[in-house]
RNA sequence: GGAGACGUGGCCGAGAGGCUGAAGGCGCUCCCCUGCUAAGGGAGUAUAGGGUUUGUAGCUCUAUCGAGGGUUCGAAUCCCUCCGUCUCCGCCA
C-alpha cells in the first residue's frame, strides 16, 4: 500500500511511478474521494467532540443533582446526525481504501522502464551451459525413465499439475532441501523459522496477496456446521506469507535489525490463468517445495540488503554448479507488492532456456505499511521497517535442474560434491 | 469434544456506567542531591488518524482497555458474536 500522505503531496511523483509501471490510475476519481473524505471526517469528528462535550455536563449535572431533562433535550438529534455521519464516512473511507489497495508500489528509481519480460536486463551470467556429447534429455524423460516420477498416479490421487516422486529424486529434493536450510542459517546469518502452512486472511492482505489475488490462492472450505468461527484460512502460496508476518504489528527496537529469516514450506498456488503454459513436467505445480528468504530491515538498508540476499540464493547456484543469469525486472514485469525485483534464472539444457528459479525483491515499507511493522530508534516515533524476500530456493525447480544439468551418457546423475554428504556420500544415482 | 476462569499501557496491576487515555507499582528517559556504588528527591514516559501548517515542530480534535456489533445523552465497565490464554476432564501424533 502506498502511503496517502505522499498519493496527496506528490501526485507527479506517483503518477510517474505508476506509467512507468504501465499502471493507469484514475487520480481524479482519488481526488473527489479524497475531498468528500476531508469534509465527512472534519464533520463527524466536530459532531463527536460535541457529543462528548454535552455527556460530560450531563455528567457533572447530575453529580450536582440537577435536572437533566433539558440537557438532554438538547442532544437530542445529535445521535441520529452522527450516525449518518459515520455512515457516510465509512463508505468513502472504504472506497478509497479499495481504491488504494489496488494500487501496485512505485518503481525504484533503478528499475528500467519496459511492459513486460522483454524489458527486463540481464545483469550477469554465472558459469557456461555444458557441451553434451550425447543429446540430454529433459527432466520428464530422465525421471521417467528411472521410474521417479509417476503422473498418472499424482492425476489418480489428486489432480493434475501435482506430482508422485519416488526413490533416489525424492530423496535428492529432500536433500537440496536441507542443503539449502544449512546453508542460510549456519553460513548467511539467518535464523531458521517453521511456520503454519495455513493462514488467515490477516496475514495475506498484508504481503499483498489479498485483497487483489485471491483466484491464485487455495482456500479452506470450513465446515459452516461445526466451525462457527468467522476466520477463513488458506493454503500458502509461499512461505514469505506466513514468514514476514511474523512482525506483523510489531514494533521492533532497531538494536536487533536486520531480522533474517529462512523457513521452507510447501507452497499452494491455483494458478487460475496459467493453462496452457508448461503443462508437462514438473516446471508448474500446484504444490512444490520452497527455502524462502525473508529480511525486514533498516529502510536506510534495504537496497544492500537486496543485492546481498539475491548473492544468498546465487551461492546456492554455484554450489550445485548449475548455470544461471541474473535479470533485473523491468517496471511491467515485477510483481504487485515489489520495487525493485532480480530474478535469477538456472540454465535447464532439456528446454535450451534460462528460467526462472529464485526472485528477490525488495518491498520497500509497502508490505509493512499494510501490516503495520515497525522498528524504533531511541526514544523517536516508530518507523516502517522496509521488507525483502527472495527463494532461495525453489526447491523443486532446482531438483529439475540438477538431473538434467548433471545428467550423464548411462542415464546416471552426477551429484555435486557440495551435495553429496546430504545425500549419504553417494556421488551418483 | 466437555466444564470453568480470564484478556486493561513496555511489564505487573486497580477500575464494576459519567470527574478514567486510564490509579498504584516496576521499568525507561532527563534533571537535582550524594567521594564512587547503593539509596533519595523532582519531571517526563502509548499508538494511529484528522484539522491547522512549507513541515514527520507546535496547537487542537477524534479513535483505541483482545476483535467486531449492540444498549445508552454517555461504555474499559452492561448485552451479543467471534478470537485468544489458562486450569481440569476426554481424545490424539
């Protein structure tokens, strides 16, 4: 969410922002709710300083044992006038919130211009894709073929898009896992969270998924018969939900910043629009395993805090040996919540293609001014604390990536040293 | 799942329709006093939003006692719903 205060003051500013973002937004529209806003709240606020005034006489009044009927009489319409009052407010007041939660965060000054992916630069590129002497096969051909990965079974037990993974690459993905987990929590300084993989809406409005995005998510029928409650929950669709909620209404003292934080979670996406796009493999999944990195920090930091949390996902890259390029969004590509984002993509030599593995962004205070997370300095007023996130990594996209970037002639794969104690001191499977 | 108790500021804890944004204590900040330390004295110490304003200063108004709704001229206080915590029983990994 974007501040109010700076939507009023700085509408060039913000306008500009957003049509960088190819954004149109109807700035008369905020303009005329604004002023109505100004005028009910002045209004209402004055009606309720006078009621308050009149309850305290009525009060002393009758401490003194006066006759309060007249007094009373006297505010007597004051009641219904307010009410109409509040309820005129309320409305504009919630429309110009719908108004502004529609509203996606300002580029960052460094972002490049551009509507979509084709706008995006690429900033760097980590190791070369390797010569094969045999035509490598893609992920789906390997797993099928060592009798990893079963389909139809994940289609008979759940639906399409899940996947069945058995034997040595079910335990690889668990490996890649811990490997993951170990080295951002005993190498990159973060501290290890697990977190529910069910969460209420709360928590989804404020890293933004809600109210805007809701066809993406998975939601929880409740039972209405014996759940009386008047809370649903959700799937996660990453574990930066639950993760930076954590500060959710926090005010942090800024002695302990940076909070670093990896968690590894399922994640659950109905990806509602995405048919048609990588339907076979294991590229798109409702489910898949996700090492989330989060960091909420000093706003002073936030922009070396992202360039060092994007080399925490990389590192994992050049452990593994897997190829990658590392993309800065343009303003059209990044996401709703995001103000500066870099993707990082790992070379998968069965599509011939970079794609993507890991996004880092920087949120700047546009999460934590919807979840009001704060720090404190001394003894000054709380501040927004800025947010960053990034995979690090997406489990399963990397698992892919391992069987068919180390894949062998006999159909073996080659398990990188680094991963080779996680994976009982086999080199190979 | 059953029974009961309870949710008040950074923390503890009063308050049971009006004089309570909230006593008292602890903690914290500043000042005074005191060879040092300890003790003592004084002042201050929530958050958000609005108006005014060049201003995140000052002044002022509003809201907030778990959340939401209701009763009332007036609610921390009474009523309803929900959430949460604790204790006991049951069940369970």
């Amino acid at each position: 969410m974007l501040d109010t205060k700076q939507l009023r003051n700085d509408m060039d500013e913000v306008l500009a922002g957003l049509a960088k973002r190819n954004f149109s937004f109807d700035y008369a529209q905020f303009q005329t709710l604004e002023a109505q806003r100004k005028q009910l709240q002045t209004q209402t606020e004055t009606l309720q300083a006078q009621r308050n005034q009149s309850a305290k006489s009525i009060g002393q009044a009758k401490a003194r044992g006066e006759d309060i009927a007249p007094l009373l009489a006297s505010v007597d319409d004051l009641g219904a006038q307010l009410e109409r009052n509040k309820q005129a407010l309320d409305s504009v007041q919630q429309q110009l919130e719908q108004l502004l939660l529609s509203i996606p965060n300002l580029p960052h000054d460094s972002v490049p211009a551009g509507l979509d992916e084709s706008g995006n630069i690429e900033v760097s590129r980590w190791g070369t894709p390797r010569e094969f002497d045999f035509s490598p096969l893609d992920h789906v051909a390997i797993a099928e073929q060592r009798g990893w990965y079963d389909n139809d079974a994940a289609t008979k037990i759940s639906a399409g898009r899940f996947a069945v993974l058995k034997g040595p690459m079910a335990r690889l993905q668990r490996a890649l896992t811990q490997f993951m987990l170990d080295t951002h929590s005993h190498i990159h300084g973060y501290e290890e969270v697990y977190v529910p993989y069910l969460v209420n809406q709360d928590s989804l409005f404020g890293t933004g998924q809600l109210p805007k995005f809701a066809k993406d998510l998975y939601k929880i029928e409740k039972d209405a018969e014996h759940d009386t409650s008047d809370r649903d929950l959700y799937l996660i669709p990453t574990a930066e939900v639950p993760i930076t909620n954590l500060v959710r209404g926090e005010i942090v003292d800024a002695a302990n910043l940076p909070l670093k934080f990896v968690g590894h979670t399922p994640c659950f996406r109905s990806e509602a629009g995405s048919y048609g796009r990588d339907v076979k493999g294991l590229i798109r999944q409702h489910q898949f395993e996700k090492v989330e990195l989060v960091q909420l920090v000093h706003p002073n930091d936030s922009y070396m805090a992202l360039e060092a949390l994007t080399e925490h996902a990389a590192s994992i890259l050049e452990a593994l040996e897997l190829p990658y390029r590392k993309v800065l969004l343009c303003a059209g590509d990044m996401g709703f919540s995001a103000a500066k984002t870099y993707d990082l993509e790992v070379w998968l030599p069965g599509q011939q293609a970079y794609r993507e593995i890991s996004s880092c962004s920087n949120f700047e205070d546009f999460q934590t001014r919807r979840m009001m997370a704060r720090y404190r300095e001394d003894q000054d007023k709380p501040q927004l604390l800025h947010s960053l996130n990034g995979s690090g990594l997406a489990v399963g996209r990397t698992l892919l990536a391992v069987l068919e970037n180390h894949q062998q002639a006999d159909g073996r794969i080659a398990i990188p040293a680094a991963l080779q104690s996680y994976m009982g001191g086999l080199t190979h499977i």
